[in-house]
C-alpha cells in the first residue's frame, strides 16, 4: 500500500510517499480501507519534532473514514464493509489503509459522506469536550468562539447550535466570515478588526460578558478573553503557539476559570459519551463538517503547510 513516512523530524518535506507492507489485522483489531484522512495542526507539532519524543519512522494522523476490509479475532462490533470513523490509528491515517483497535472506530452514517467523516474526530471531539464537558456551557449562554471559520471552529458553532446557546464566531478573512454566518452563528466579527473583541461584548452579550470563550491562540488572546468574560465565565484553552502574560487578578473579580485541555487526555468514559453524541449529531443533521480543501495523498507536504496558515476555512483532508 500507499503511505506517508516520516524518517527524521523536520519541516514538512520530510513527509515521504512510500511503498510500505499492509497491516494484517490482530486479535481485537481492525483494518481499514481509508477513502480520505484529516489533517490537524498537531500532526505538524509531532512531524516537526516540536510535541515530544516520536518513534522513527512513523505514519502521520489519527482521523480517517473508510471501510472495514478485514478484522481480527475477537472483533465483534464491526464486520468487512462497514462505514466508518476512526477515532486514533495504531499505524497512522495518512495511507490507503490504516490499523486500528476496535474501540477506536464509530459508525459512519450514510448520509455522511467519506470526506466529511475524515473531519470528525479531533474537530468534532475537541469541540464538544471544551464545550460540554470542560466549560458545561449550559442552553441560553453566550458564547465567543475564536477562529470559528476552521475544523474545529465550526464543530463549536454547530455543537453549541444544537444546544440552544448564543453564539459569536470570529473569521480574519471575507471569506471565513461568510462561513461562519452560514454555520449559524448569531454574531460576527473580524479578529483582524480594532476593538472586535468590545464590539463583540457589547453588541452579543449587552455588555455583560461572555459565559464560554473557546480559544484556539491563547498566546494572543487570553489576557483580552479574560477582559470579555461575564462573572462566572470560563475560557477553554485549545489552542496556543507560545507564551502570553496575563494578570491574574483579571479572574478574580469574575471568579473566572481558565481551562486548558486537549482530547488525547479524555477519559474513557468522557470518550464514550462524545462519540455517542456526535454519531447522534451527524445522523440527525445537526452537525455537518465543511470540507474547505482536499490534496491528494502524496500531498501532505503541501497540506501540512496550509493548515497553519492564518485565515482558516473547514477542514482540510488527503485522499488516497
């Protein structure tokens, strides 16, 4: 098969198109045919040698939809043929096929297309985890989502749609602006805009301050979030690429929290619960990821770059 090696940390062209054996699937595992791969940020952390130690060579990616092609001895809740989305892959996403445990796929329904499911896991849970499990954002609470026009952005707009909450959503782009307003967010602003942020406050909260602030470049942002928060507010960190200073007395009069997370740390059970919803949430319709740009699979030098890039738009995928 087909398939993405890194053999040396690096910048992005240490990704390799490579011939390399298909997986046989174990006892409790699962092979998967994949028909597109999502690309995250942190898969270009972990590729630049930037997020830990990794073991060389490696296949990049964690989030894929396919098809079961074969199972190992034990699996009993999925079968050759099944739709679904991978949620983690013991060997990498970025190839024609991918082994993962049993536990790590979830029903793909059929009104969800291949490269839309490529753009479930880390979006999707991210979101709903900082929205519903970190900040237990509640119906009726307003809401500030940074950098809305990206995977994960998008997923909180529509996620804190479904649950009855108010929401703003910031673009840097005329184009990303657009998006968020057709994902349904009460508000818009450009991050790129003097004084948003204020403008954001008073016209989307009365002045009162947003209950939930979901921040992807808290390395920019957080001590102003802290500044935009109602009393009781909460920020959750998802997203940060270096340092910020903040006065932490900011918190205090707001008796604000500041929560940091990232959906590799959720617990078993949490897990549980997010797939059900989210499975729940694509049936229904409720939530629909946005593809924005799909590369072939040989591409991902090329992918790798665009995804951190400024001025986001959905989810970005590779297809083999």
């Amino acid at each position: 098969m087909k398939a993405i090696r890194v053999h040396q940390t690096g910048d992005p062209q240490v990704m390799k198109f490579e011939e390399v054996p298909t997986p046989e699937p174990g006892p409790g595992q699962v092979l998967v045919k994949v028909h597109a791969a999502g690309v995250n940020p942190v898969e270009t952390y972990i590729r630049s040698g930037n997020y830990g130690a990794v073991n060389l060579p490696y296949t990049p990616g964690t989030d894929a939809a396919g098809e079961v092609e074969k199972v190992g001895e034990g699996v009993t809740m999925v079968k050759r043929g099944d739709r679904v989305y991978t949620a983690g892959s013991l060997t990498g996403t970025y190839a024609e096929f991918t082994l993962c445990r049993e536990d790590q796929l979830h029903p793909l329904p059929d009104n969800v297309t291949f490269h839309q499911g490529a753009g479930v896991y880390i979006p999707y849970a991210t979101a709903y985890r900082a929205l519903m499990q970190k900040a237990c954002a509640r119906p009726g609470e307003n809401v500030l989502i940074h950098g809305a026009s990206g995977g994960v952005g998008i997923a909180a707009i529509q996620i804190a749609n479904s649950q009855g909450m108010k929401e703003a959503g910031t673009a840097g782009t005329e184009r990303g602006l657009k998006l968020v307003q057709e994902q349904g967010a009460n508000f818009v602003y450009n991050h790129k805009e003097e004084g948003y942020l204020q403008k954001a406050v008073e016209e989307a909260t009365g002045g009162k301050g947003f209950d939930v602030i979901i921040e992807m470049l808290a390395n920019v942002n957080l001590d102003r979030d802290l500044d935009a928060l109602a009393k009781g507010g909460r920020v959750v960190v998802i997203g940060s690429r270096g340092r910020i200073e903040i006065d932490p007395r900011k918190t205090m009069g707001k008796d604000a929290t500041i929560l940091g997370m990232t959906v590799m740390n959720t617990p078993e059970e949490d897990a549980k619960a997010i797939h059900a919803a989210l499975v729940a949430g694509l049936e229904e319709g409720s939530l629909n990821p946005v593809i924005g740009k799909a590369y072939p699979l040989q591409d991902a030098p090329e992918a790798h770059k665009v995804v951190m890039d400024s001025g986001s738009y959905g989810k970005i995928i590779l297809v083999p």
